[in-house]
C-alpha cells in the first residue's frame, strides 16, 4: 500500500470536519512547497545574473581543446 493510499485509509473513517482539515493541511503543504521552489529558483537566477556578459559562449570542436 503506497502513501497515497494509507492516508486514504486513515481519512476516509474520519468525520468530514476532521478530514477537511487534513486535506487544509495538506494544501497548505503543497503551496509552501512550491513557495519555495520559486524563491530558491528566483535566488539562482539572481545569482545568475550577476555575471551576464562577463563570459563569451562560442561553439569549438572537441579535438581543438586538446591542442592546448
């Protein structure tokens, strides 16, 4: 029995009250989640962004970067 359905289990006999709160709580914890997948994303880009133009992005042949 996976996760998903363990909880199921356990919700399915409580009264719709209890269960409404689990699934808030369960809510909440998706949105907080993805909350902060944003900022850790939006810091990268930050991060980032501090050095645009300071490097040039050119295509080169493999064997050329081994008569170094």
């Amino acid at each position: 029995m996976n996760i998903a359905e363990r909880i199921y289990e356990t919700v399915k006999t409580m009264p719709d009250q209890t269960a409404c709160e689990v699934l808030s709580f369960a809510e909440n914890l998706k949105a907080k989640q993805v909350e902060e997948e944003q900022t850790r994303r939006e810091n990268a880009l930050a991060t980032l962004a501090k050095y645009r133009g300071r490097f040039k992005a050119e295509k080169f042949e493999r064997n050329d970067c081994y008569d170094r």
